[in-house]
C-alpha cells in the first residue's frame, strides 16, 4: 500500500486531484429519492446522484466524474465491492470519493447465534482491504447514527449498536490515520446535528434551521440535494477549496443542469 500510495501521490500531482475523479458506493452516492428542482421551462424532476454534484463543484478541466456505484449495494456488499474496485483500478483514477462505500459492511441483517462485533468488524476489514489495494487518494465516510431509519425502511437487526458502531468508526479512522492518502468525513456527526436540527456550517455556507428535514428525506436514511452538497463540501475541508466550486445555489443550479443534460 505504501509505495502504490507514493505512485498515487505523483500521478495525482503530475495530471491533479480533480483531473480524473470517480465516485463509488451505495444508494446515497446513488442519488435515491434526488430529483431536480423544477425551473421555469422544465419541470421535469430528473434523477440526481453524487456525480452531478460533483461536477456542479470542480472547476478545473477533468474528465466526467466516474460513477461505480449500485442502488441495490446492500444485497451483495462483497461482490459488488469487490468488483467496483477491480473497476476502479481498470480505471485509473486521481481522486476516489466513497462517502457510502462501506456503509453496508457495517449494517446489514445480524445472522443468528453471530457475535455482533466480532460480525461487523470482520465485513469492514474486508472492506478496508479492497479500498487498500486502490492506488489513488481516498475520501470515505464514517458511520452515522441510522436508527432513525428503523421507523422507516430499516429492521433493528440491520443498525449496529451503538457501542458497535462506535468501535466500527474507531476502527476506520484508526485506518484512516494510518494511510496519508485517505481523508475520513465525518458524517457520523453531520447525521447527528441534522437529525438534531442543528445549524450546521461547512465552508462559509450556513444551513440555520430545520436542517432534519433540508439536510435529510423522510426516511431519515438518504441525504437530500443539499445533503449531498454538504457531504461533498466536507470534502473540501479535507482536500482544499481550490478549483472547487463552494457556494451552495451555484452547485445546486450547476449539478441540476448537469443532470438534466445526461
């Protein structure tokens, strides 16, 4: 890993971060429930995922951001996973953001007679030993608190307690620390201030009020547009704001129409 990293670096220097991003992960890198906001001419509600928002963002000349992601990610985490990063070493690619990569390898049914920890702890290893043999810097997510979701389209047997997910999170920014090329975002505590109705600010941009319901659908589950937006900004407090677009109306307009043209 370290000297795949140390080629990353300098590919990543030589040709720039933003220069050849791709996107993996589940139905929040997904985009479910993300429509467009009608505008005048076109009320037409298009599907949206992290890709557009993405290329709302990077202002530099790139490549299309690369999607290698599934709606259906929760029915088969190790084949899909493993085959998204066979992909994504095929592909070559400068920047990966996986915000919802590993989010189904710490969830999921509890087999009977297993060992909670023991259980979830050995799917996020396998996890983190395919993100191990990508060779270009990383951004992931950590585990939020879904039990909101369970009065919606969760089973309790899905969510990890909470000392679990404590442990899981634990452990992935133990590895996180451990890789220079890999940047961990919070999303554990964006979830919590927005089911909180919490203000949260991220680079300059202040969502003040009702922030469950801006930030978050009704399933509690999936991010909104401006959900995504957020995570995505977190991004940039990790890799810098430069060449990246921050005001969230011109993402939003930016990602929208991206969306629309595809």
């Amino acid at each position: 890993m370290v000297l795949a990293t140390l080629v990353a670096c300098e590919k990543a220097e030589e040709h720039g971060l933003l220069s050849r991003v791709a996107v993996t992960g589940a139905s929040a890198t997904a985009g479910q429930g993300v429509k467009t906001p009608p505008k005048r001419g076109d009320l037409t509600a298009y599907p949206m995922n992290m890709t557009h928002v993405l290329e709302g963002m990077i202002q530099v000349p790139h490549d299309d951001v690369a999607y290698f992601g599934d709606m259906l990610f929760f029915r088969n985490p190790k084949g899909l996973g493993g085959g998204f990063v066979k992909e994504i070493n095929d592909y070559q690619p400068s920047l990966l953001v996986a915000f919802d990569f590993l989010f189904w390898f710490g969830h999921g049914y509890l087999p009977k007679n297993e060992d909670e920890r023991s259980f979830r702890m050995d799917r996020l290893e396998y996890a983190l030993a395919l993100l191990d043999s990508v060779q270009c810097p990383i951004i992931i997510g950590n585990f939020p608190d879904v039990s909101f979701a369970t009065k919606t389209l969760l089973s309790e047997r899905q969510v990890p307690s909470d000392d679990t997910r404590k442990a899981l999170n634990e452990r992935i920014m133990e590895w996180g620390n451990a890789n220079t090329d890999v940047h961990v975002i919070d999303v554990c505590k964006l979830w919590a201030d927005a089911i909180d109705n919490k203000p949260i600010s991220i680079c300059n941009h202040h969502w003040e009020q009702n922030t469950q319901k801006v930030l978050l659908q009704n399933d509690f589950l999936h991010p909104t547009l401006d959900g995504l937006i957020a995570a995505c900004l977190l991004m940039t407090e990790c890799i810098g704001e430069n060449d990246l677009e921050t005001d969230v109306k011109t993402i939003k307009r930016n990602a929208s129409e991206e969306a629309r043209e595809n």
